[in-house]
C-alpha cells in the first residue's frame, strides 16, 4: 500500500505541474518588451501553425493579430505564446448597442479557446478616435465597456485585458514631446475611455511610426534621428529632457498628452511601429537598409528593458509592424512591405531572427530534444518505483 501511495503521490506532482504550467497565472497583456503584429492580408503566407513555429525559433512570446480567425487561435494552442486578438472596427455598432452580442462575441472567440490558447489581450478596434467614421468613434467607449462587462462575468478580467490602439491623429501637437495634448474634438471620446480604462488596470496604446513622421517633414527631422544612429537629438526646452531617437520622443509626447488629460500614471505601450523596406518613388527612405537598420536598433533599444527620458522607471514596450509583407493591403506601396519576413518565410532582412526554414529544423531539434528528456524521466520514474516495490516486498 505505502509503495502505490508513494507512485500515487508522484503522479499528482507530475499533474499539479502540468497544470500549474498551462493555468491563467498572473500574465496580463505584455509581458517582457518585444512583441510582434501577425498581420495577415494575404494571399501567400505561411499557415498559421507554421507561424507558430516561426515566433517559438524566433524567442517572440507576444503576438497581436488584428481579428479572432479561429485557425489562428487553434493553432497557438499549446504553443505558450501569448497572444492578443482583435475586435475588428466593424462590429463596434454592434457591441456598443447590445451587451449580448459582446457576451456572444467573447463566449464564441476567447472563452471557448482557455486556457489551451493564451489570449491575454483584446484590442477594441483599431484607430478609431481621429479617423472619419463618427459613429465607431461614438460606440467605441460603449463597446469597450461591453467586451470588458462579458469578459468580468465570465471571470476572466484577470486573466484577459482590454484595449484599444490610436495613432498618433489623436494629437493636436507632438512637438517638443511635453507640449503634446490631446485633439479637442475627441477629448469628448478620449477622456471617457480614459477614464474606465484608469478604472480596469488597462494601458494607453499607441501605434508610432518615425517613418512616417520623417516622410511627412524631412527638411525638418533628421533621419538618423528617426533610425536610432548618432546624431545631436534634441531637447525639450519645458521639461530639459534631451532626446536621441524619435521612438522614445514619440512615447513621452503620449505620456505628456495623457499627464494633461489627468492620467498621469497611465503606462504608454506601442502597438505599431515599423519601417517600410520598400515603396513608391516619393517613398525613398523605404529601404531594405534603413528598415533593417530601424528594426535592429528599435530590437537593441528594447532589450535594454529600459524607460523613456520622461518616464524612466516604466519599461518601454513595443509590437512590431509587421511580422510579413502582405501582399492584398490596400495604400502605397510601402504599407505591403513592413514585414520583417517575406511570404515565403525567408527574412527580408537579417536582424537576428531565424527563416522559416531553419526555424523548422530548430523545433524538429527541440521535439526531439523534450521526447527524450521525457523517456529518460519515464525511465527514471520506474526505476525508482521498481526499487520502491522490492523495498516494500522485503
């Protein structure tokens, strides 16, 4: 009896682990300061369950995507990834108006997918405030309301965190970064928001892009500036800050808006920011070398685990745009050449990230690696049971 005790005893460690290991815990949105968008409008990408095996070689644990696409969220089953999927802008009506079709939306889309998919995030929409659809920037508060009211009853507010991600039209100035506030035209939107988001523990998130900024004034701004290279910066004359790169300008301009709006404490994290590696002839600073360069130095940048020059002791934090080309996106040609990978799967430029390719011999290794340790604990395991037995028959 006390032999089959003691293999009993081992049994429920082993299952108490696997479940400590595969339960919520504690993980709430973003965790370290790396992630990654997996932007998929496209017509010859990799499936997704190969992407999985892509951001495992690659080392990046946090991934938004843009919708709930269920292939999607089966394949990150298992896969330890955390992941944030999206509420598209054309259900936002819908959720606004009727607290059952968000109820409906998160039973069918998060629920059903916990814990085995690591849905640690829901994005309310996309840019929504400062854009000229007036009716989604009506129903974004209400909606955001909803999603978290079902996600609350449901008993996963502390396990699922809700968002929404502006662009940077939510500014009325950004320039220097602590004379940034907010549009008064959306102040009427914004601060509600602001103000329930304040309430739940959710961040403000921003999508930043030097590239952008740098194609819109480059008689003004300083592309190395924009790149992360050496250059003379510039200082903030209210606040005597000195800035190196645009990125972290750009995030203290959020902090500087939210400080005026009264959210002081708020944590700024970036959901987009990128450089196009290729566009049209107006678009000459689209190049491979400058979007490698911006990435490895934003990659740099982030690994430091570090805060901005207005808000040191806070750790910078930033998805990527984007995780490939995408061939079907609509605009200039720079908006189809973000990716950091090519549809093929091979990288389009080397910032120290594996191809497809070899991504998949590092986890066919990995496989290999794990059925092993776990014959060599099986074997373990009944070795010592067997020695347990002859004890307790002697």
């Amino acid at each position: 009896m006390g032999a089959f005790s003691l293999f009993g005893w081992f049994i429920f460690l082993q299952f108490a682990a696997v479940l400590t290991d595969s339960a919520y815990g504690d993980v709430k949105g973003f965790t370290g300061t790396y992630g990654i968008n997996y932007g998929r409008i496209a017509d010859n990408i990799p499936s997704p369950d190969k992407v999985v095996k892509l951001l495992k070689a690659a080392k990046i644990k946090n991934v938004r995507i843009y919708d709930a696409d269920h292939s999607v969220l089966k394949a990150f089953k298992g896969s330890g990834l955390d992941l944030v999927i999206g509420l598209p802008n054309e259900y936002l009506k819908d959720m606004s108006f009727d607290p059952n079709n968000a109820m409906s939306w998160v039973r069918t889309n998060v629920q059903q997918f916990l814990p085995e998919t690591r849905i640690r995030g829901i994005a309310v929409g996309n840019e929504v405030l400062g854009g000229n659809n007036h009716d989604n920037e009506q129903a974004l508060v209400g909606a955001v309301k909803n999603i978290y009211n079902a996600i609350d009853k449901l008993h996963l507010a502390d396990i699922v965190q809700i968002t929404t991600a502006h662009s940077q039209a939510v500014f009325s100035n950004s320039y220097p970064p602590s004379s940034c506030i907010f549009r008064a035209d959306i102040v009427q939107y914004m601060k509600p928001m602001l103000q329930f988001f304040s309430q739940i523990g959710s961040p403000f998130c921003i999508n930043v892009y030097p590239f952008l900024a740098y194609m819109s004034d480059p008689e003004h701004i300083n592309l190395n500036y924009s790149l992360f290279l050496l250059n003379d910066g510039i200082d903030d004359n209210y606040t005597k800050l000195h800035y190196d790169n645009m990125f972290d300008a750009q995030v203290d301009a959020s902090y500087a808006a939210l400080n005026d709006a009264g959210f002081s404490k708020m944590e700024v994290i970036v959901t987009e920011t990128g450089w196009a590696s290729h566009g049209d002839d107006n678009e000459a600073v689209a190049t491979h070398q400058n979007a490698r360069t911006y990435n490895y130095n934003l990659r740099k940048r982030l690994a430091k685990r570090k805060g901005t020059p207005y808000r040191p002791k806070i750790l910078a934090r930033a998805y990527i745009f984007a995780l490939f080309n995408e061939n079907l996106k609509s605009g200039p040609t720079s908006e189809r050449n973000f990716g950091l990978y090519k549809p093929d799967g091979s990288i389009s430029y080397n910032i120290g990230f594996p191809s497809l390719s070899s991504a998949s011999s590092s986890m066919l290794s990995m496989k290999v690696a794990r059925i092993q340790d776990s014959l060599g604990l099986f074997s373990m395991v009944v070795t010592t049971c067997a020695a347990v037995l002859l004890v307790m028959m002697v």
